[in-house]
C-alpha cells in the first residue's frame, strides 16, 4: 500500500458536539511530491469535515512525504520486547512490545503484532510519544492490517484525539487498493 492508488473512507466525529463527517477518497502516491487525493464524496457536519478530516488529509501528506526509515518500525527506531505468542497453527501472532528510542512525531509506544506465518505487522496499538501539533494533548493510535497472500493489502486506523479547543475527535480511516465501495462513490460532490 506505498505506492499506486487508495481508496480512502474517512469517518470522523466530535463526541462532545455530536458532530459527524464523511470523506471518501483516491490517494494517489506522486514520486518525489506529495500525495494527490480525488474527493469522490463528502458528507455530514463542515466543521467536522474542515478541522478533522482536512487537518488528517494534510498531516497524512505530510507524512507520506517523509522518508520511510525515520517512520519504519525498525530497530533503528524502536527497542522491542517480546511479551508472547497468541493463537496457534495458522493463525499464531507473536506480540511485541515497541518503545521509540527517541521521542518523535510519528512515533508510538505501544504493541506490534507480527503474523507469524508471514512475519507481516498486523497490528499497532498505541499513543504518540510528541504530539505533532500544540492544540492536540494525546493521540491514541489503532492500526489493523488485512494480510491476503502473505501481503498487506487492506487497512483501518482508528485514531482517538484529545484536542484542547473540541474536546475529543475520532476518526476511522479504511484504505484499500482497488474501486471505490459503489454505495459510496456517486459521480458528484456535495
């Protein structure tokens, strides 16, 4: 999922406001530039839509735009330690407890789940060590990954965000390569 085309379904609310949003988008990976995005719907709350979702859609362009190994979760990055193995046969995952060697925006301390048939992370649980913005307090981080074929094919972030100025923000972030869901995607933008 580093390169090609994405689709994105984007769902963001603020709890507090009883706010809600919706963005569905391709992300188009541009060598040496930063992502494209082709809106393909939005809907629900603008404030929503603006401070959430369009503050995510920038900081994820941002973060494509960096090089891969200041982000990786690598031994250059993080310290690991082992805490068990969960399931069995085909479905055993090893866990590991990641914790960032230094204190960086994009870095987490939390747990990595590593399939062990295939050695592919299939799951990042955790909080951002640096905060990549002052008005934000915590960002509590979930990432699942779909493996098919022993590859990385689909994934959903699920980020909580406590913000100083409105209180909590949830988004749930769905990509996957491929069309768009049709239940989705009419051909206009509201």
């Amino acid at each position: 999922m580093q390169s090609g085309e994405v689709v994105m379904d984007i769902e963001a609310s603020l709890p507090k406001l009883s706010k809600k949003g919706r963005l569905q988008a391709i992300r188009r990976l541009v060598p040496f530039a930063k992502p494209e995005y082709q809106v393909l719907r939005v809907e629900g709350d603008g404030m929503v839509r603006r401070q959430v979702i369009a503050r995510y859609l920038k900081a994820d362009a941002e973060t494509q735009t960096l090089p891969f190994s200041s982000m990786a979760v690598s031994q250059a990055n993080y310290k690991f330690r082992f805490l068990g193995p969960i399931g069995a046969g085909p479905k055993l995952t090893y866990v590991f407890q990641i914790t960032p060697r230094k204190k960086r925006v994009g870095l987490m301390k939390g747990e990595l789940w590593i399939d062990a048939a295939t050695g592919v992370g299939t799951r990042q649980a955790g909080r951002l060590v640096k905060q990549p913005s002052v008005f934000l307090r915590r960002v509590d981080v979930i990432q699942d990954t779909d493996v098919r074929d022993g590859r990385p094919y689909g994934r959903i972030t699920r980020l909580a965000i406590e913000t100083r100025l409105a209180g909590r923000a949830e988004l749930t972030i769905t990509e996957h390569p491929g069309a768009p869901d049709s239940a989705l995607a009419p051909a206009s933008c509201n």
